[in-house]
C-alpha cells in the first residue's frame, strides 16, 4: 500500500502540472531577491535591502534537490497527526515590497511606466480601476498637494478610474521631486478567524466538536496596494535604494501564515498567493520594461528564506 505521504507529495505534484513548475515556482522566488541595477546610467549592485538601504547578499544556491526536500517535508507534516509535525509560527509578520528601475529613465516617461504598472494588476488578482492617487512633494512630511479617492471596485460600476486616466490626473503637475502614489485592489487567499459557536442541547457532542473546528475558513479577501513613481530629487534620491517604481504591498501572512497549522487546503491556497506575487511580478515587469526589480520587506529578511523556514527546511 502507497504511504499516505508519498500520496500527498503525488497529488501535490499532479495539481501543479509538473514537478518543474514546483521548482519554477520556488526558483522564481529566490532570483526576485538579486540582480543588477542599472538606474540612470549607474551600475549598483543590489541583492537585498535593509531598512530601505541597499545591501550586498551572496545569492542562495539554485539547487532542485532543495526544493524536492521541502516537498517531502510538506507531504510528512501533512500526513502526521502529531501536532508537533505541524507546521508553526515562529515569526512575526513583516512588509513586502518590489522595487522597479530602468535604465536612463527621464522623468517625462515615468506616467507610461505607472500606467502599465496599474494596468498588469487586473489579470493577475487586481481590480481594473484604481482606487485613489496623491502627489507628495519634496518628501513624505509634507503635505499632499493633490489627493482623489475614486473607490473601491471595477470600472463599469462606475467605482475605480482606469490607470491611464488616473496617473494623467495626478502627473498634470510632473515634478522632479515629486512622488506619485496610487493605491490599487489586489485580492489573496487568507485566513479568517471567527468566534466558535456556544453548545446546543440539539446537538450532539460529536456535531459540536466539528462545528468549533469551523471557526477559521479561508477566503479571497481585497487589500490596497501601493504604486508609488519617483521624481529623481525625491526625498535625496529615494529612488536609487526604493527603485524608480515601488510596490507596497502590505504584510507578507497570505504568502507563509505563519499563526496558522496549514493543512492540505491551507498549503494549496498559500501555493496560490504566492504564484500570484510571482506572476504578478514578472507581469508588471515586462509590461513596464524594468531591467531590475528587488522583492524586499521591511526588515530585510527575504521571503524565500522564510519560505523555506516555514517548511522545517534547514541548510
């Protein structure tokens, strides 16, 4: 009789197609944390950040063994009951970035650029109108000298404003200290917690028991994405350490949960969020024509690593 983990694994595997596009999938997620940086004619190398501040980093060894590793260790948590083989949280959570930049960008081209931004986000989980823009000048203590709230939702409903319009809106007055933020829907897989419900003398022990167990349930939820453009003076040169183009995209749970015991559903659905980010990434990258992107978060631990940590995977 097959083991119950090699069922997982196998099943897991069929689901993705193929095992090449686990390691794909994987793979993709190590390289968004190096590569060279070409802004405005200047070479930097740049392999991960710290507190926004460019820092060297010896990339991580692509290592298919590696990724073939965290599958078994995931079909093994899977399989045992044993509470202590669950996967368990052991960070905090933190804020995911990406950084774009181009090579000799001027400023009169940085609308198209956070036009084609905006607009890779409807195909990969976004909505396809923008919520809201502001301009800030000089930097961020200053007080926004343009602000408009369209709404959350599509455009046909009369919600949202297509990103082309919009970053016209807000680069009327193009400054080259100027930055230009946009705030976006982009919907993940995520965890829900609710209150369990009391006991009722029509129900059984049994019937209790499994409903208290649905207190948590996962759903498709929207959350606001920052794309903020750079003037070149921003800030002292921000853009030269946060790219030309920046991605906030809030905290990093839906890509690891790690408050949450994943079980096969939970694991599938983390699996998508982060295929997302990925696909997402290398949408906006191409559609924009960046030539160096960075995925960072804001205390400079890469995703990749907590990836693997989440897994019980160690080097």
């Amino acid at each position: 009789m097959e083991h119950p983990a090699l069922r997982v694994v196998r099943g897991f595997l069929a689901s993705l197609r193929d095992a090449e596009c686990v390691w794909g999938l994987l793979s993709q997620v190590f390289t968004l944390g190096y590569f060279s940086v070409l802004p405005y004619g200047r070479r930097i190398q740049v392999q991960s950040t710290f507190l926004g501040k460019p820092r060297l980093r010896s990339p991580l060894p692509a290592n298919p063994g590696f990724v073939l590793r965290c599958l078994q260790i995931l079909a093994f948590c899977f399989a045992s009951s044993n509470a202590s083989a669950r996967l368990q949280s052991i960070q905090m959570s933190d804020t995911l970035y990406l950084s774009l930049w181009y090579p000799n960008l001027r400023l009169e081209a940085l609308p198209d650029k956070l036009a084609a931004v905006l607009g890779a986000f409807a195909a990969h989980g976004g909505e396809q109108g923008v919520y809201s823009a502001t301009v800030w000048p000089i930097n961020w203590t200053e007080t926004p000298i343009f602000q408009h709230v369209w709404g959350r939702g599509g455009t046909t409903n009369g919600k949202g404003m297509e990103p082309r319009p919009a970053v016209q809106q807000a680069t009327d007055l193009l400054h080259d200290d100027y930055a230009y933020e946009f705030q976006i829907g982009w919907s993940l897989w995520e965890l829900e917690f609710h209150e369990a419900g009391p006991s009722t003398p029509h129900r059984s022990a049994q019937e209790d028991s499994v409903l208290r167990g649905l207190d948590a349930r996962w759903a498709r939820e929207p959350r606001l994405v920052r794309v903020t453009g750079f003037g070149p003076l921003f800030d002292e040169g921000a853009y030269e350490a946060d790219g030309h183009i920046r991605i906030d995209f809030g905290s990093d749970t839906p890509f690891l949960e790690e408050d949450a015991d994943l079980d096969t559903v939970g694991a599938r659905h983390v699996e998508e969020n982060v295929r997302q980010l990925v696909e997402l990434t290398a949408a906006v990258e191409k559609a924009s024509g960046a030539t160096a992107r960075l995925l960072w978060s804001e205390l400079g631990e890469s995703l990749a690593q907590r990836l693997a940590a989440r897994l019980g995977v160690r080097n």
